[in-house]
C-alpha cells in the first residue's frame, strides 16, 4: 500500500511537467529478437499501455562486444535520467573477463526484475546422474570433460563457480556460444555437460538433455523434479536477473521515477502472465535489497579464477604478414601496367570536381548528425537539396523537384524509422 | 499429409490469406531498404501477435515476413547496387552490371524466378526430411564447421577475376579487415587501436553498403557529364521460357541444396549460403568469366540459394526446437509467448502450428513472386531516373542504413571509409567479391578452429581423423587446384 501510494505520487509529480519531459532511451546491448530484447519490449508496452511514464519509453538495440559497447554508451551518458541501460550480470562478468574496464560500480542501479536460474544439464544418455557424479570425474580426469560455454560469458564463470567448490576438479572450457550452440554440443557429444537458464532447459529438454543440478537454494517451481545444487552439498547460486542501469551521478529522484514506473509495471498482469510464459519469477527489487544482490553477485564473480584457455594461433599476425607479401606482388604489377596505359585525371572537369564536391557534402552531413548540431530532418533537406543542385549544375527548373525529393527524403524516412520502428535516428 | 491439406486449406481462408500477404509485402519491402531487416521487422511486430487469440494466425504472419524479407534484398542489390540484405551481397555481382546492360528486367525476373524454386527446394525438405536431417547436423562439431567454412573460403580463389593474385590479395584483406574487435573465439578485444568503439568490429552492412554502393555513387558522380544513355530500360525478360528454365535446372537445384544445407547448419546464415552456390555455379561453368560481368548463372545461384536457406532453417527448429538463425530464434520465442512449446514435441502436441508453418512457407512463396513480378514492371523506372535525382536519395538511404542497424555514427564513419576502400581497389582492378568473401567468413572459420583447438587440448589432428572434417578439407584442395589446373591449361588470352 505504501508503495503504491509512493507511485502516485510521484506519478502526480511527473504530470506538473518535470522528469520526464521528454522520450526516455532504453539501450538494449543486444540485437532485437534476443532474450534481453523482447523482455524490456514487454516491460515497454505495460509501461505505456497502464500510462506510467507520461513520456514514451525508447527501445535502442545497440549490440556487439559482449554488450560492451550499449552499456559503454550508457556509462558515458549525460546523467539526466533520459539515458537508461538494461543489463543482466554480463555488465559484472564483463570486468572480470577483461572485455571491459568497468563493471556495476560505474553505474547507478535503479531496478532488479526478474528471477531466472541457471540449470546443469548434460546429454540425456550421458552416465552421470547427479552433480557430484560428474565433479568427481572431472577431478579424477582433470581437463578431460569439455565444458561448452560462452567464453567470458556467465555460463563460463558457472562452471568456474563449479569446480572452486569441488579442489581439485577441472573442466576443459570450449567456446560455444548461445543457447542453441550449447544444445547443439550436447546432442552431438562434443561437450560433456554444459550450463542454460531454466527458461532454455524446458524448451530444449525434449530434445535429448537431462538436467543434473538447478543453481539455486530451493527448487524451482517450475520444475520441482531438478535437485538443487545446495541439496547436492556443491553451495553455487546462478540466477540470472534483469537490472536496470543510470549512468553514474543521475539525481536519485528520477532514479525513484523510473524505480516506481517499473515497479507498477511489474505488478501487471500481463507482464506476470509473459513472465511465467518464460519461467521466470516476476520478483522486484529496489533499494537495500537490490545493492545486497549485486554485492553478492560481485563477490561470486570475482572469486571465480578465469583459467587462460587453449593459445590459439595468432591469426591476425599471420595473415597480415601473408597480405603484406601478396601486397608487394599487386603493387608491382599493377605499377608495370599502369605505366604502359596511364590514364591521367583531368582534375579541372566539371565531374571531377563535382565528384569531390559531394564526397565533401557527404562527410559534412555525416559530421553534423554525429555532433548533433542539426536534427536529422533539417540536415537531410539540406544535402539532398545541396547534392541536387551541384550535380544540375545549378539549373533553376531543377530547384522545385529536387525540394520535394528532398522532403519527402528527409519527412518520409524519418517517420517511417521512427514512428513505425521506433529506431532513433541521429 | 491430411492436418498439411488442412493446414493449407485453413491458411486460403480470408483473414489468414490477408495476413500472409500483409506479411510478405512488408517483408519485400523491409528487405529492399538496407538498414531494416527481417529481424528488426518480426521483432516488432511479435508484440502485436499477442492480441490474436490464435498462435497459427501468428507464425503466418511472421513466417511470410521471413520468406518477404530475404527476397526483398535482390531488388536494391540488382537495381542500386545497395545489398539490402547481406544475403543478397552475391547477386550485387552479377544483377547489377546486367541492370546497366539494358536488362534490369531480366536480371529480377531471373532473381525472383531463382527465389521462388529455391523457396520450393526447400520446403520439399522441410515437409519430408525434417527429422532425419535435424539429428544428422548435430553430428558435426568444430573442428567439421571449420573445414566447411574454410573449404568456403578456399572458394575465393575460383571467383576471382582475371588475375589470381589479386583475387587472393582481396580476400587476404577482407579477412585482415574482419580482425578487429572482440576475438570470436575467447572473446577478448583485439586490434582496437584504443578505439572502444572497434570492439565490436566493423559491422557486415556497413562494410557492404561501403564497398558496393558509396564506390558506386563516386562513380556514378564522374559520370555525370555522360549524354543520357543509349540503352533502354524495360521490363522486357523478365518471365522465363521454357527454355531458361532447362538450361538452369540444374544450377537452381543445386544451388538450392546448398542453401538448403546451410541454412540447417546454426550459426552459419544465408550470406553465406549464396556465397557456396555462386561459388559452386562459377566453378562448374562453362563460361566462368561472365561471372561478375552480369552472369545468368550468378543471380540465380545467389538467389536460389538465399531463399533456400529459409526453409533450411526452419528444419531445425520444426524438428528439435533448435533454431537455425536469428529470425528462428523470434519465431521459437513467439510460440513460446503463445504458450507452446517448441521441440520435438510440438509435433505431437501441437501438429496444426508445424502443419501451418509448412503451409505458410510454401503459399507465401507463390505471394512473394507474383508481388515482385507484379512490381517489376514499376521498379525498373528506377534505372531511368536522373542521377542527380538518385544520387543524394541513395546516399541518404546508405547512412540512415548503416546507422540503424546498430543505432551508432560510428557504423557511418565506417561506411565512409570502406567506400574509399571499395573505390580505390575497384580503381586498380582488385575484385570486390573476394574481400567480401573473406570478410565474412574468416570470423566464422576462426571461432570454429579455436572451439576445436580449446576442446582437443590444442590437437590439430581432429582436422584430420573426423571423416567430414577431413571429406572437406579434401574438397578445399581440389578447390584449390582446380582453377589453378585450369589456368595452366587454358592458353592465355
């Protein structure tokens, strides 16, 4: 009831024009479709079907280097509460596998949602029946049993977890990749056990793989037949959860805006219903709460000694030196033929300098909608409009087609990116 | 074969019907503006499929989505030189110096013709073989996906052009370019120069649009002073006789079994596909230096084999709930939001859902030609319209579309760049297409070696002792000698 009534509140403060006032942009480090995608789309659309934030929520994929360039955006943002970024644990295993510099402590958490665990599953047919069975192997067979992960990924830092608790055991980590590669390992026998969120599991279990352990205290409800792997006597917790991150310095009170909006929206039904679909207990935490988790997190994660895994060979180095040499050849021969058939530039054509003219516009254009000078409406008028008259060489029956061209660039392609995909353009 | 009949009797009711054109023409049209793709167009309309009470109604629209969506790339790719899609890179080669020849019609007609028995190809599998196939991929492990793609990569050598030196100095440097970021296979940053924003790499699209249509537009630029060409631009062509049709029946089978494959394969997509089939079809040519040069055969491998991929893909995910690609992954995680649960037991416990993907990714094959057949007709103007016009439009198309992608300048700068790139070497008559090759896939061959190499304990060996693994590595070498063996015994012109 109090914190209900804490969200009307603030609720009715956001309606008197103050945070926010304007589009919030939710940065998703991962591509659309993925797992981290469809939840926070989920989240979006509770948000603004029931009205909790007076402004439209954002949703911003940027994927890539193990979510490491989306949560990178965020940590340098402005601290204004309208950039905001939602990250499971990776934002922690990423600092400890050395894909960043940084970890939670750069940013200010608003939120935790969401409660999925981990589950250790091997192949169906496999001999080992329970966790301790094939702990016990892979001490006896030290560097033997191939683990396929996610390198540097939390599943990694799981089986890490695994063998601190059992001296002496050693798994042989091998790159996988996601979900589905890891099943694919297990059904082919290329790894002998392997990690997936329960959510994984139960889609995957038919498919011929058999869990030997559930990362959690008590059992799942879900799948209450999994032993857990405190009952196993191997104490390792993995649940995986949602945060949700501000850029470091943002005023705590929009941090509570956006802290009661989501805790609204998790006590939609909707939003419970979507939860259960995917296994996942519809928890919500905040404040004290929220920091013991991520605490206890940290301190799992950096307890865990990443082993170097195989050398690899230095690919890069290779074929640099191979490019080189090849390189060297080209040079040579395409100097022989030039010299026979040298076409010189005329530099003082009309195209030419055309030519340079639009490369220079081009760059322009770019630079001003990375600096943000002009929006991109304004912007994009202006060069299809400037790229049209240089190459009409002017003419003045051009001027009033290439307008509308121009408009219809600049209006059509901004409403089509943003309005019907919600993408952000510069 | 009788819930398949029902299943396609269901889906020829109005409101289904309506769906699935709806979702075929969005796809069309999503797949032809580089920047939007399938993924992006079925993530955000997998929201809006909660409200139909119907999970089948659902994976109607969205599977006509994914069938649209990887057609809709040869339209831009054939007419602009713009990859709509990476998958469409291949036919980039061959549809658009057959586009500025006067052919702009034929060269989509055969496209979209390549499409469609693609498409077929392979739903043939997907209705028949699903299982047995499925269970067969697993079989593969690393070090087998390495010999593939590196047998792919040895491809490179037998799509160059005239000079095999420069050929394999392009594909060197596409795999050079393909270095930096995050290491594929231990996930640790290389090669950045301190630029964080390299970790990523540099992006598949951007490095396209770069190479293929920012070069394109300079050229276009210098050759603007050119009187109003000569050729004429029509449709004309573009429906097959007979005739085409027997002299490419065999290039479209096997390029779709290509595609076919490889879209079974996880991990591995329909780029990559198109790349093996242009690659196979230049190999067994008789007249393999058209290729490049506005080849017939180079459409339809590249097309018959994209769109083969698809229902590839699907064979996986139908059978054992595995999904073959990213636009599989939503389409599993819409069954999943709809209650069901993908696997082999979706079979069983929910046979109308399997029997309407089926049926919809064969009907919505038929939709997708006649769309594109129907609008041929009306895109071919394009070639007409004045470059002064086209030009800025294109270009404006290039940076909205590296940038949407992954929502950053920096993918901007990178197009920028790699048109220089693309314009210089094109300029000194080094071939685009082994570049692309390389950089494609050299990631892929590298994550798969080191998964094998970390799981062998550092053994090399396995390359040679798993029989697929080394069945491939056999075939890289013949790959290899051939056009060598060819070139030595073909007097020189």
């Amino acid at each position: 009831m109090l914190l209900l009534s804490i969200g009307v509140v603030s609720l009715a403060a956001t309606a008197r024009g103050e945070y926010p006032d304007r589009p919030i942009q939710l940065i998703v480090p991962f591509g659309p479709g993925g797992g981290t995608d469809t939840y926070a789309r989920a989240l979006k659309q509770a948000i603004e079907d029931h009205e909790l934030l007076p402004q439209p929520l954002v949703i911003v994929n940027v994927p890539g280097a193990g979510a490491t360039i989306g949560s990178r955006r965020v940590k340098n943002a402005e601290p204004d509460g309208y950039t905001l970024l939602l990250l499971h644990e990776a934002i922690v295993t990423a600092k400890y596998s050395g894909q960043a510099d940084y970890g939670s402590e750069a940013f200010e958490p608003i939120a935790g949602t969401g409660r999925i665990g981990l589950v250790i599953a091997v192949a169906e047919k496999s001999r080992y029946r329970s966790l301790p069975e094939l702990l016990d192997d892979a001490k006896e067979r030290p560097d033997r049993l191939v683990f396929a992960a996610n390198i540097g990924a939390p599943v990694h830092f799981v089986g890490g977890m695994l063998e601190k608790h059992w001296p002496g055991a050693r798994f042989r980590f091998t790159q996988s990749g996601g979900g589905e590669k890891r099943l694919h390992d297990l059904l082919g026998r290329h790894a002998a056990v392997s990690a997936f969120s329960l959510e994984e599991y139960l889609r995957y279990e038919s498919a011929g793989i058999r869990a030997i352990a559930y990362c959690d205290e008590v059992r799942s409800p879900d799948a209450p037949e999994i032993p857990t792997t405190f009952e196993q006597g191997i104490p390792v917790q993995h649940i995986n959860m949602q945060f949700w991150w501000a850029p470091k310095g943002t005023p705590q009170d929009r941090i509570d805006v956006f802290a009661n909006a989501l805790q609204r929206a998790m006590q939609n039904e909707d939003v419970i219903e979507r939860m259960k679909s995917i296994h996942c207990e519809p928890v919500f935490i905040r404040g004290e709460a929220m920091q013991k988790e991520i605490a206890a997190r940290q301190a799992a994660v950096s307890a865990v000694e990443l082993r170097e895994t195989q050398e690899l060979p230095n690919v890069p180095l290779y074929v640099g030196i191979v490019t080189g040499l090849l390189g060297a050849v080209v040079c040579v021969q395409t100097l022989r033929e030039s010299t026979s058939s040298a076409r010189r530039i005329d530099w003082s054509a009309y195209c030419v300098r055309a030519a340079i003219a639009v490369i220079g516009v081009t760059i322009l254009y770019a630079a001003l909608l990375s600096a943000g000078i002009a929006g991109f409406t304004v912007a994009t008028f202006c060069y299809v409009m400037q790229i049209g008259v240089i190459l009409t060489r002017r003419q003045a029956k051009h001027l009033l087609p290439l307008a509308i061209v121009a408009l219809a660039m600049s209006l059509g392609l901004s409403s089509v990116f943003t309005k019907f995909f919600s993408l952000v353009l510069p | 074969m009788t819930d398949l009949a029902a299943a396609f009797e269901r889906l020829l009711m109005p409101w289904p019907f309506c769906l699935m054109l709806i979702g075929v023409v969005l796809g069309v049209m999503v797949g032809a503006v580089p920047g939007l793709t399938g993924a992006m167009l079925i993530a955000l309309t997998l929201p809006l499929t909660y409200t139909m009470s119907d999970p089948a109604d659902a994976m109607i629209l969205l599977v006509s989505m994914y069938v649209g969506s990887i057609s809709g790339g040869l339209i831009s790719a054939t007419l602009l030189r713009m990859p709509g899609t990476p998958a469409s890179i291949m036919t980039t080669l061959d549809g658009h110096p057959m586009a500025v020849n006067g052919q702009p019609g034929r060269a989509l007609g055969l496209g979209v013709a390549a499409s469609f028995v693609g498409g077929l190809i392979s739903w043939i599998f997907l209705v028949l073989l699903s299982k047995p196939i499925a269970d067969l991929s697993t079989h593969l492990g690393a070090f087998d996906f390495f010999s593939l793609t590196f047998m792919a990569l040895m491809l490179i050598a037998s799509v160059t052009g005239n000079s095999l030196s420069r050929g394999v100095f392009s594909g060197l440097l596409g795999v050079l370019a393909s270095q930096p970021g995050v290491h594929p296979a231990t996930g640790d940053p290389r090669m950045t120069l301190g630029f964080r924003e390299l970790d990523a790499g540099f992006q598949l699209l951007p490095v396209l649009i770069g190479l293929f249509a920012v070069s394109q537009l300079v050229r276009e630029v210098l050759r603007i002073d050119e009187q109003a060409e000569t050729t004429q631009y029509d449709s004309s062509g573009m429906w097959l006789g007979a005739k085409d049709w027997v002299t490419h029946a065999f290039n479209l089978v096997r390029s779709s079994l290509i595609g076919v494959w490889v879209g079974i394969l996880p991990g591995v997509g329909a780029n990559i596909g198109s790349i093996m089939a242009y690659s196979a079809a230049k190999g067994m040519s008789k007249t393999p230096e058209k290729f490049g040069h506005g080849s017939e055969e180079g459409i339809i491998a590249s097309e018959a084999a994209n769109n083969a991929t698809v229902g590839g893909a699907l064979i996986p995910l139908v059978a054992l709930g595995i999904p073959g690609s990213v636009i599989d992954a939503i389409l599993l995680g819409a069954l999943v939001l709809h209650g069901l649960t993908p696997g082999p037991l979706l079979f069983r416990d929910n046979p109308e859902v399997v029997y309407t993907i089926m049926a919809t990714a064969f009907v919505a094959n038929f939709a997708m030609a006649v769309f594109m057949l129907v609008s041929i007709r009306y895109l071919t103007k394009l070639m007409t319209a004045p470059r002064a016009y086209l030009v800025p439009v294109i270009s404006v198309c290039c940076v909205v579309g590296s940038y949407a992608q992954n929502n950053r300048m920096f993918d901007v700068w990178v197009m920028l760049a790699f048109g220089a790139v693309g314009f210089t070497m094109e300029s000194i008559k080094i071939p685009l297409a082994p570049f692309v090759i390389g950089f494609i896939l050299a990631p892929i061959a590298e994550e798969n070696l080191g998964a094998g190499l970390q799981a062998s304990g550092g053994s090399y060996l396995p390359i040679l002792t798993s029989p697929i693994s080394l069945f491939f590595c056999l075939l890289a070498a013949g790959l290899l000698i051939w056009p060598i063996f060819r070139r030595i015994r073909s007097p020189r012109r």
